[in-house]
C-alpha cells in the first residue's frame, strides 16, 4: 500500500523528531557498554549507525522535499 505525499510528509516528520533522538540515545546507549573504542573505531562505528537507520525509511523520504505531485495545479 503506498502512502500519499500528506502522509509521508506527516511520517518522516514524526521519524526525524521523535525516531532519530531515539536511536541516536540507543547508540549512545550501546557504545558506552564497551571500553572506548579508539577515535576511528568509534567514528566508524556512529557512520555505519547512521547510514544503517536511513536505509528502512529510504522509501518515506523520497520526495518530500518536492512540490505535492496530487495538488491541483492553478491555472493563470
């Protein structure tokens, strides 16, 4: 089932100010379980976390940013 343009918007709002603080916490959580890794470790570590959450919500974001494709074009 595909989700209109409102409805994307609507999620990828909720994802960006509710979901991604989340997960950001719940690395912050898991990383400080182990010793501290070296800068580099841990840099890897933070971007692969990052690219890796992108990825399911790949399909929400896509054409947000654009104009609604369903909106009634106004006609001069």
């Amino acid at each position: 089932m595909a989700l209109s343009y409102k409805s994307r918007r609507r999620l990828s709002l909720l994802i960006l100010l509710v979901g991604l603080p989340a997960y950001i916490a719940a690395a912050l959580y898991v990383i400080s379980l182990f010793d501290r890794p070296s800068i580099w470790v841990e840099f890897a570590v933070y971007v692969g976390l990052g690219i890796l959450w992108a990825l399911p919500f790949k399909a929400v974001f896509r054409g947000v940013g654009q104009p609604d494709p369903d909106a009634p074009t106004q006609d001069d």
